[in-house]
C-alpha cells in the first residue's frame, strides 16, 4: 500500500485528493492548521476507508517543527511516505498592491513559498533516508506568467513555486526522490467562490463569464492528479489538468460557453 502525505487537506482540492488516493486503495495522512476540523475529516474518512488507512497530524506549514511532526506521524502510521504533496496555500484579496492591507501579504508569502520549502526540505530529508519517494508542489494563477489586476502577490508566490520546483528537480538528480508539479487548473473552491463574492459587480461578471468557461469542480479534476501522481517515475513532471489546447477547445464549445457551474454556487 502506497502511502501519501497531503498537506492543507480538509477542504478543496486537498480534501478532493485524500478521497481520491484512498479510493485508489492508499493510506494518507491529511494536515490543517484547525485541530477540530482535522479531527472530524480523520474520523470521517476512517469511518469510509478504514481508519488503519488514514492519519493526521496538526500543521501550520510556515513551522518547520510542525512540518516534521507530519512527517513523523506518517511515516509511523504506514512505515514509509511514498508521496509528499504540498497543496497548502491561502490569497489574498483581490485588490490592486496599493490597496492591500499590510497584514494580509506576510501571511500568503509564508504560507506559500516558504511553506513548500519547508515541506520540501522536510519530505526530501526522510526520503532520502527511506531510499526514496516523489514529492509534488501546486501551481497556481501566476505559475506560467500570467497577470491581472489585484493577483500580483498570489500570482508572484506562484511564480516562485515554479522556479524552486525547476531548481529543486535539478538539485534533486541523481537522488532516489523525484520532484514535481501540480497544476490544477482553475477549481471552485472557498477560495474561488470567497474571491468571487467580494468583488465589485462589474469585475465580478467579468471574473464569473471566465471561470464558467474554464473552472471546474474539485471531484473532476482531483481523479485525474491522483492516477498521473500514481503511475509518474519521471524526475520534473508536469501534471497539468487545464492545458493550453484545452482550454481554447473550451473557449470554442458551445456546451462550455454556456453552461453555468458558477450557478450552482449561488454564483
């Protein structure tokens, strides 16, 4: 039985590939900064799976001694860690820079950059040690240069994520670990939908007619991350769910340029 490590996994798409490695028969280990909300996905997903398949352990990612105690729990519950993803990740809202509040930038930085760093370091230490592993970092809006107004902290801690992913993957040659990405594509989400929500009218249809077109449910695109995560032996891969050919197939379908997912949100 393989055994998984998903960092920020009791909602969203961590939430979505926990049911979905487990469902493919593994074990994994979900984390969250809220202890409670933890406690209830664990007991859930025991109750559903098995509880000697399912493990958790409280994280906040930006404590790297929080970091290793995941990695502990895992590694004690099912032996060894095959798979490490770090999905935890928070944004800000959507405002021009000159108009964020201070306190809301340190919090996404942290979270996201130095957070995979952490998780990275941590989960390459004990593969190493165990004779191997894969290790995956999720991509985002800003991963592949992409720009627009009020995603310029977000999409910059993206960007990051691709260019310490590329460089860890060369570092890590030669080593039994294989590093990797994730690039979901645009999934609704709390994050989507809170975004969304706060909006101004206008900005908000505009946002909303995209997303239509492009998004798409956690449950559709977590089983396709899952299956290429589980049969991948390649050192850089990108698993990629809304590519670029895909995404014009959309813009050119009549059943995506009027379908309405975003009303089924109250959105």
């Amino acid at each position: 039985m393989k055994s998984a490590v998903i960092t920020g996994s009791t909602k969203g798409i961590g939430l979505g590939m926990a049911r979905e490695f487990l469902k493919k028969g593994c074990g994994v280990a979900i984390s969250a900064r809220n202890a409670e909300r933890l406690d209830r996905q664990v007991k859930q997903l025991g109750e559903e799976f098995g509880r000697d398949r399912v493990a958790g352990s409280p994280c906040d990612v930006t404590v790297v001694s929080q970091v290793r105690t995941l990695w502990e729990t895992a590694q004690q519950h099912f032996g060894t860690v095959d798979i490490w993803v770090n999905n935890a990740g928070i944004t800000n809202p959507t405002k021009l820079l000159w108009e964020q509040d201070t306190a809301d930038i340190a919090p996404v930085i942290s979270t996201n950059i130095t957070g995979v760093i952490y998780g990275s370091l941590v989960a390459l230490q004990g593969m190493q040690g165990q004779g191997g592993g894969q290790i995956y970092n999720m991509e985002g809006f800003g991963s592949g240069d992409m720009m627009r107004p009020g995603m310029t902290v977000y999409g910059t801690t993206k960007r990051a994520t691709r260019y310490f992913t590329e460089s860890l993957a060369e570092e890590a040659k030669g080593t039994p670990v294989l590093i990797g990405t994730l690039g979901p594509g645009m999934v609704v989400t709390d994050f989507m939908l809170d975004d969304l929500r706060q909006m101004p009218e206008q900005q908000r249809e505009q946002t909303r007619t995209i997303y239509n077109i492009l998004a798409d449910r956690v449950e559709t695109v977590t089983p396709f991350l899952v299956e290429e995560i589980l049969k991948n032996n390649e050192p850089g891969a990108k698993i990629d769910w809304l590519t670029p050919e895909k995404a014009n197939e959309r813009f050119e379908s009549e059943e995506y340029l009027t379908r309405d997912l975003l009303g089924e949100f109250g959105l």
